[in-house]
C-alpha cells in the first residue's frame, strides 16, 4: 500500500465527462488499497477569463482582489471531483487551501507556499477517505486567500505530496509525459522515460509549461517522486529522478520555448560604472525580473544596452525606466514584444563543447537572427523573432539528433 498524491491539471477536468474519468482513475487506486489525495485545477480556460475580467476592470487592479477572483475556478472543481466520487461511492471531501491550511507569504498573485500542516489529511486517508484539495491557493499571512502563480496546482500538488509524506506525486495532464521538446510543436518529438530533476526544472524555466518550475524546485529540494502522465491514457509517463538514476544521458535533452518575455532596449547609455546599477536596481525595486542581458561595446562613451522582462512587465518596467531617465541619461527608450526565448538543455552539455556552436549554425542555415545569447551550466538560450518560434524549435531539435524515427 502506498500513499499517493493524484494532480489533475485543467483540460483533465474540462467538463463533466472529463470529472467523471478523474473520479474512476481516482477510485481505481483507492480500491488498489492505496491512501489517496487528489489536487485539482480550475476547468480548462477558466483562470484565463477570470484574469481577464480583473485585467479588463483595471490593468493595475489591487493584487489581493486578484486573487480573490482568480482562486474561485478551484473551488468549483473540487466540489464536483467530490460530488462525482461520492457518485462512484468514494468517501471524499473538497478543501479549499485555507481549510488544510495551505499557508502561503503574502506575496498576492504569486505567493511562496511556507507551510501545511498535512496531520488532518492524513487521518483522514488513514480512514479510507479522499481530500480533495484546490489547486494554486493557500491562505496569506493577512488571512487572505493568495495564489501561487499561473500553473501553480503543481506546486500545490508537490507541496502536498511532501507535507503528507506521500510515495508519490502524479500529475495527470493532457500529454503523457515529458517530451524532448512540446509535442504540439514538434510531432516528432521522443518522449522521456526518465528526466533529472535539473534539466526539467531548466526546462520549466526557460518555459516548458508542462511542470511549473517551482513545483519541480521544491520537489528536487525534498524529494518527492514526481511522475507525468495522461489523464486519458492508460501508459506509463515520464518519471522526474536524481541524475545518478539515469544511465545514459545525452548532451541535450530538451528545447523550450518561452513567448512570455519582451525585450527592452536602451539606446545611447553613458558608459561609465554604475548605469547598470542605475538601470536594474530601479527595475529590482519594483519588482521586475530581468532575465537575459546584454551590452554592446562602447563608441564615443556611449553605449546600447539591451535585456528582457517579462511581458507581463514590460508597462512597469517602461515606467520605471522613463522616470528614472535622468538619472541613466540614456537617449531612447525602445520595447520590442515581439520576441520568443528558445533554450537547449542539457547535463551533458557540462563536459561537451560545441553544444551553442551547434545551435547558432542550426539557427544560421534557417536565416533566423539571434538577438540575444544568455548561457548557464546546463543551457544555452537565444532570443529570436517571435515568428520564428516553431521553425527555430524543430530546426534544433533535429540539429540536435532529438527526433523520433519517422
Ligand atoms: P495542465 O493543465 O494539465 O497543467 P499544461 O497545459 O499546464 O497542463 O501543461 C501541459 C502542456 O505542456 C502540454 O499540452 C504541452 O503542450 C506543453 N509542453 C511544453 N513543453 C513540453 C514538453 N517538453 N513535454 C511535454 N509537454 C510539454
Ligand atoms: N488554474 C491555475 C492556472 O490556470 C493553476 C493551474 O492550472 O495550475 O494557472
Ligand atoms: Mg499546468
């Protein structure tokens, strides 16, 4: 017997035939005897509208109200799980994040999960029963309801499965596994039986949505066996592991993609220490991430400095840096959205040379300009016209010996 977290993302419970799946797949385990908790996302396309209606109402709407909208697609789908188990005749129970509690810090809209106490959870699978629990919400330290960030039922999943002391975490999606790159994309692309857990969490970063990148962090940090898998097949998915678990392992083991990022572009800026820390401390102060950056050399001291945001940052971040242009002294300010991250990764890629070379040539062959380079240990990323995306994906995932036998 063991004791298994279920994770059911939102095109799994889309409408009420996909719920009713969700519920035999969940009672097929509780009459294999194991002790079950399930996590569930709001339906497919909900959280989408609702961030539209606070973004329509007002583009700088108040964080906390936020997330009181947002968090309600969630308690919807686990009522119903509920409900259809029940049908099934399971025991379950729907819980909000604040009823578990799933305390989070009060960082609203993208909230950092801090404790849960997982005690009444377990005595309650003790029992035969099954905790139904919102995904992506938890309470704040104000006794608001927060959210942790689109995507973040995973988290909530991985956080669980650690607080109940769970054997496993599987998160049910609509592909059934980790792929070298997005199948939706890349037809040909191979899926993975394993993946360590430093290359899916690069990958997660650098933008393969199919895990959030925090829940592949913290399950990494304390160790919880995560596999992926789909909700409407019946195959085994992709395990998530330590690198040792893994016997061979190929220089490049994946391409993401990320459309999520805008670069921004600041022309003619004094070449004299401390502009850079002119330029991304105002940005840090309020709170914009920036990711790649890069800095031309110098003519008549004078120089080009360019980087990206997030695009959900890119208004703040033009604010920020139009009010503190007398202080840079740069002569134009120019933000280009139209751009799409691509990234090779790898753990191989830490005793391989040539790996970048190999990417830039790909690229070259296909005509498609690389605007920005950024490199860690285990990943190479370039940035590239946004219309570019899937035709640089598919060029480096043959590039890279990626693709499935026709
Ligand atoms: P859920 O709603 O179940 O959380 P997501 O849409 O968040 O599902 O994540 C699953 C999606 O991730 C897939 O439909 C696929 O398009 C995308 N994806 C991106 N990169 C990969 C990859 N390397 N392997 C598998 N899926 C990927
Ligand atoms: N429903 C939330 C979202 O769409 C959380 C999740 O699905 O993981 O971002
Ligand atoms: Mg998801």
């Amino acid at each position: 017997m063991s004791r298994i977290v279920m994770k059911f993302g939102g095109t799994s419970v889309a409408d009420l035939d996909r719920i009713r799946n969700v519920a035999r797949r969940v009672k097929r385990e509780v009459e294999a005897g194991h002790e079950v908790a399930v996590v569930v996302s709001a339906m497919a396309g909900v959280t989408n509208q609702l961030v539209k209606w606070c973004q329509d109402l007002s583009p700088l709407h108040d964080a906390r109200e936020y997330d009181t909208v947002v968090a309600t697609g969630e308690q919807v789908t686990i009522g119903l799980l509920a409900i259809a188990l029940q049908a099934e005749g399971v025991d379950a129970r729907s819980w909000q994040g604040w009823q578990v509690p799933i305390r989070t810090d009060g960082a609203h809209g993208k909230a950092r999960v801090e404790a849960i106490e997982g005690a009444e959870l377990i005595r309650r699978m003790r029992m035969g029963q099954v905790p139904v629990v919102a995904g992506f919400q938890g309470i704040g330290p104000d006794n608001r309801v927060t959210t942790l960030g689109r995507g973040g039922s995973d988290l909530s999943a991985v956080a669980l499965a650690a607080a109940v002391r769970a054997d496993r975490c599987d998160i049910y999606t609509d592909v059934d596994g980790v792929y070298t790159t997005d199948p939706r994309i890349v037809p040909r692309a191979r899926k993975l039986e394993r993946i360590s857990y430093e290359e899916m969490l690069e990958l997660a970063s650098v933008g393969a949505k199919v895990l959030q990148t925090r829940s592949v962090e913290l399950a990494m940090k304390q160790r919880v066996r995560v596999q992926v898998l789909s909700s409407f097949e019946e195959r085994p998915g992709t395990l998530v592991v330590d690198e040792d678990e893994i016997v061979e392992q190929p220089v490049v083991s994946g391409i993401a993609y990320s459309r999520d990022d805008a670069k921004v572009t600041l022309r003619r800026v004094p070449d004299r220490p401390g502009v850079a820390a002119a330029v991304f401390g105002a940005l840090a102060r309020a709170n914009v991430n920036v990711d790649m950056i890069v800095q031309n050399i110098g003519a008549d001291g004078l120089t080009d400095m360019t980087f990206t945001v997030g695009k959900a940052d890119l208004a703040r971040a033009q604010d920020v840096l139009e009010k503190a242009r007398e202080e840079v002294g740069f002569e134009a300010l120019l933000a280009d959205p139209e751009v799409a991250k691509i990234s090779v990764v790898g753990i191989g890629m830490r005793s391989h040379a040539g790996v970048a070379n190999t990417m830039f040539r790909a690229l070259a062959e296909k005509g498609i300009n690389i605007q920005v380079i950024s490199t860690s240990e285990i990943k190479v990323s370039v940035l590239v016209g946004a219309e570019y995306t899937e035709l640089a994906v598919r060029a480096l995932h043959t590039a890279y010996g990626l693709d499935a036998p026709a």
